[in-house]
C-alpha cells in the first residue's frame, strides 16, 4: 500500500493535524513492514509531532497493549535517537520508569538510553 502510495506522489513525511507521520503510526501499531519501509525510504526517523513525541517516545507512551523491543532496536540501528525528550521533557527511558517498566527501563539502557 504504501508504494503505491508514492508511486503516486504522495509525501510519506507528511504529518498529520496533531504532527505525527505515518512512521509514528506504523510505530505504534508495530507494523514492521510499514515502519522499515519508511525508514528505507528516508522518512526522518526523528520527526516530532506536536507534543515534541518522536516514532520511540510515542510508542513508549501507549497505555496498553505490548510494546515490541525489537521495534526500538530497529529504530536506534537506523539512527533513531533513544534519549529524545518531548516537550514535557520526557525521554524513552523516563516513561518506561513512570510505568514501572523494569523490562523496558534495562531494555533501554541497554540501548543507550540515559
């Protein structure tokens, strides 16, 4: 679907009303395909929305649902900045701390996160 979307013309970058790209989405919704084709296709991997949210910070801050490590193992290996802050300043790792996450809090530092 999505090639032939730009097939088409369309801007994979574009963002939604509240800022987010279809990166954030597929992020979320952990659709690997979706999200490894826009990143081969050189979406910026660290696009805000409107609350400073990166594809890692919005992901992270879904309230239910399991969160995939391997999608922010992808994500870093692609360039993807583990320590982004949004604008609450809220990092990957601060979420994961607030949720009482000590999966994803040793995850993330394992990957880098401060």
């Amino acid at each position: 679907m999505l090639e032939l979307l730009i097939s088409h013309g369309v801007d994979i970058s574009s963002k939604s009303e509240d800022g987010k790209t279809a990166l954030h989405y597929a992020v979320a919704r952990n659709e690997r395909e979706s999200y490894e084709f826009l990143v081969s296709h050189d979406i910026d991997i660290n696009a805000k929305d409107n609350d400073g949210n990166t594809a890692i910070l919005y992901s992270q801050q879904k309230k239910t649902g399991f969160i995939n490590p391997n999608t922010f193992e992808y994500l870093v290996s692609h360039g993807a900045d583990i320590n982004a802050k949004n604008n609450h300043g809220e990092t990957a790792l601060q979420i994961a701390e607030a949720r009482n996450d000590e999966f994803m809090q040793s995850f993330l530092k394992s990957l880098g996160a401060e």
